[in-house]
C-alpha cells in the first residue's frame, strides 16, 4: 500500500542556523529521518523482541515489510528501559552466559513475576550496590548459594531472606542419594543355590544353546519372585526386564514352552551317545576332557564345542539362582523423598523392601522424611531445631553437612518455611532467558540479551 502525502517544508531566513529547511510531521505517522512509519516500527519491534534479528528478518519479510536483521538489532538496542521499580519483594536467581564461565543475574519483582534488572554477574558486591541504589526491598527470594547471601546482607541488612523450599529439597536429595550410594551394597542378596534336577533319560531331543540356557534361567527366576507375591512390574523392575516378556515368563507353565524349535530338523551329532553321557554324569563323571575322550574312542566324530553346550545344560550340578537386580540409588532415593500420595503401586512395596534389607536405609528414610515433611508443609519452622539435632547426631557424614548448612543459613530457612514467596518464578524466567539465548545462537552481548529480557516479560 502507497501513501501520498503532501507535506509543508519551510525555510530558516538565519543564515548561522544549520538546519536550513524544516518538513512538517504527521503525528502519530511519521518521524524524522525515519524509513518507517510509526506503526510500522512499533510492528518491527515486537518482532525483534520477540525473535531476534534472523528469525525476525524472516518473518518481516513474509509480512511484506523489507527490514535487515542488523536493522532489527539496532532497534532493540535504541528501545528505552522500562522504568525503575524497587519492588518489596525481590527474587534473585543466576543464569550462565557461558557455562562454567560467565554468570549474570536476574531480579524479579516478585508480585508481577516480570523481570526489573539483569546485572552482569553473580557477585555478592553486585547485588550489595543493586539493592543500595534501590531502598524499599523487603523480602529477598534466593536459592541457597553464599553470595546472594551475603549480597542481601550487605545491601539490604533489614530485609528478610528467604530460602527457596524447592533447593531445600534438592540439596537434601543430594545428600540422601550420596548415603544411598554407599549402602546399596547391602541390599545385594542372593538365594541360596539349589541343585539342578537330574535331565530324565530320554532320546527326545533336549534344546541346547546359551541361548535355550537362558531361556530356562530367567524363567526360574520370574517364577521364584512370582512365588514370594511379587507383582509382574515389580518382577521386571528387579530382573531389568520388559513389563511384556515378564508377564510371558510368567504365564508360561515350563521353560521348554518358551524355546522355540531348532533351525534344523536333523538329529544332533552326539543323538547316539546322549543316553551313555547321561549315565556317566550320573556315575560321578563331571570333566568335559575325560567325557569327550570316551566318546572320541566309541567313534563321536564331532567337536569338543558340542560336547561343552550339551553339558551346559544337562550337569546335575548346583545352579545358583538368578541375581536380583538391586534398585539404582536414584531410584531409591526417589522413593525416599517422593510424598506418599505421588507413590505408585509398587513403590510403597519396594520400599518396604529396601528398609527390611538395610537398618542404615530404614534410619535415613526416617530421618530424610522428617525434614521433608517440615518442607512440604507451610508454617512448620519451629521444628526446625529439632530435626537439626537429630540429623547432627547421626551417622551419615552427608546429612551432618547438610544439617551444618542449615544452622549456618537458619534465618533464611526457617523464613521459607513460614513465608509463601518461593523461588519459581525465577526459574521460570531462566528458563525463558535460555530459550532467548538459543534463539541468538549464544552470540549476543549482555546489553541485548538484556534488552530482549526486559522489553518483553
């Protein structure tokens, strides 16, 4: 669309002025110097804000405006700041501008959850001079690192810090899976083995193979957890195997069900001398050697291979039950911490399991529980001391720590459990600022990324 405009131009009688002719404006349309109108450039602008300068190029173009993505960039660049806001209540959390690198940080005006501020860095001193250039902040959300800490107490010392219940819960995990870690060794059990039934002297051919072998242990092993009331899920949970071939094994009466036929019909080399090895096992005779020796001098022609697989599954000899599977330690740890109304239905079973197995563990999931629940359950600070004392008196190193932490932070930890200001919308925002960082291919400087931050919360 082509808009004609007929315009007034006038001209300075003062020779020294500079500016020899001024051209009248439209307003609300027009601006001086400009190659858009208004509209347009507002348009344009919601667009770099919102895709940056490549992909806002392209979109711009299929809008039928013909803008360059380095024109795009220069207006996120002239767009002024919002205005100053000192929010009573402030949330802190950092982000990485180049991870392991370079961190920066954001602040939150916690009652709009928009983002006022992004400071170049993480330091304790930043923040201090932040929040004295802004007085008024009552409240300080933080996660439980030290420097935003000690930049709260610096700048605002009269304000209330408050510890993110959520990092409560992550770094008592942490801990939890640490002590997990080192106790799994004893929730490793093994049945006790039981000799291997004598193979019934028959000329039926027996399927032999590593392949039929397994087939016959792993079907002893799901009947014998199905026999001491283990569910399906929970039998393939212990045995890392599929919920289907669980149920499969399980619903097969005998393992030769499960073994499908050979690829060749044809009777196997050692058919002849089945009967003669079957009673030399029975008479004592175990060695692969002397067997294959024997049948050599009544004219076996075949490998010593064959012989080796055909015992494999034929000697009476004591067959040790398949190994359970014990849980990973954040597996565990999950059923530990996870409330009991998110359990599914085997966790309760699994974890009973795992308490019975090991004292250690039944000690910690105590003991973790009890602080979780203080967490999960606004207004319970005041028992605070007392599992603290409970967890300094322990016998996990891990727990002692994190117990240490919490006396060293007790204000702020005791204020989140009281108070119902959390750190999730500010996480909600870093997670936004990696999306604007992707979307800039890590390449932009602080004061763009900031701009794009700021101008569309």
């Amino acid at each position: 669309m082509l808009v004609a405009l007929t315009l007034r131009r006038f001209v300075c009688v003062d020779s020294s002025c500079q500016r020899r002719t001024f051209v009248e404006q439209v307003p609300g349309l027009t601006r001086r110097h400009a190659r858009h109108t208004v509209l347009a450039a507002g348009d344009l602008e919601a667009v770099a804000v919102a895709l940056g300068g490549r992909s806002g190029s392209r979109l711009a173009h299929r809008l039928v405006v013909s803008v360059s993505r380095m024109t795009l960039i220069r207006m996120i660049r002239r767009m002024p700041d919002p205005p100053p806001v000192t929010p009573t209540v402030l949330g802190v959390d950092d982000f990485a501008r180049r991870r392991g690198h370079r961190y920066a940080t954001v602040l939150l005006d916690m009652h709009t959850r928009r983002p006022i501020d992004v400071l170049p860095d993480r330091t304790a001193d930043t923040l201090a001079e932040w929040l004295r250039e802004h007085p008024g902040v009552q409240v300080i959300c933080r996660d439980r690192g030290g420097s935003y800490a000690d930049g709260a107490r610096k700048g605002a010392p009269d304000a209330i810090q408050v510890a993110d219940r959520w990092h409560l819960l992550k770094n008592l995990s942490d801990a939890v899976e640490k002590v997990v870690r080192g106790h799994r060794r004893c929730l490793r059990e093994h049945t006790e083995p039981t000799p291997a039934l004598a193979t019934p002297a028959t000329d039926k051919p027996v399927r032999t193979g590593r392949r039929a072998a397994n087939t016959r242990q792993r079907h002893a092993a799901v009947h014998a957890l199905r026999a001491e009331g283990l569910s399906i899920s929970a039998t393939a949970r212990r045995l890392d195997m599929n919920v289907r071939t669980a149920r499969k094994y399980a619903h097969a009466a005998t393992a030769g069900a499960l073994i499908g036929p050979n690829a060749s019909s044809r009777l196997s080399v050692l058919a002849p001398f089945h009967t003669y090895l079957r009673q030399r096992l029975t008479d004592g005779v175990q060695q692969t050697a002397d067997l294959h020796a024997e049948i050599l001098a009544s004219g076996y022609q075949g490998s010593l291979r064959v012989l080796r697989d055909w015992l494999t599954t034929n000697r009476a000899r004591p067959t040790p039950a398949a190994a359970v599977r014990v849980p990973s330690a954040r597996r565990i740890t999950a059923w530990i911490m996870r409330p009991g109304h998110k359990f599914t239905d085997d966790d309760p079973t699994d974890l009973a399991d795992a308490r019975s197995r090991c004292p250690d563990l039944d000690t910690l999931a105590d003991l973790a529980r009890g602080i979780a629940a203080l967490v999960r359950h606004q207004g319970t600070g005041q028992h605070l001391d007392a599992w603290i004392d409970r967890a300094r008196h322990g016998g996990f190193p891990e727990t002692r720590g994190f117990a240490a932490g919490l006396v060293s932070d007790r204000d702020a930890v005791v204020a989140g459990l009281a108070q119902p200001w959390s750190s999730g919308p500010v996480e909600g925002q870093v997670n936004r600022i990696k999306t604007i960082k992707r979307q800039m291919y890590g390449r932009a400087n602080l004061d763009l990324l900031r701009k794009r931050v700021l101008t569309n919360p």
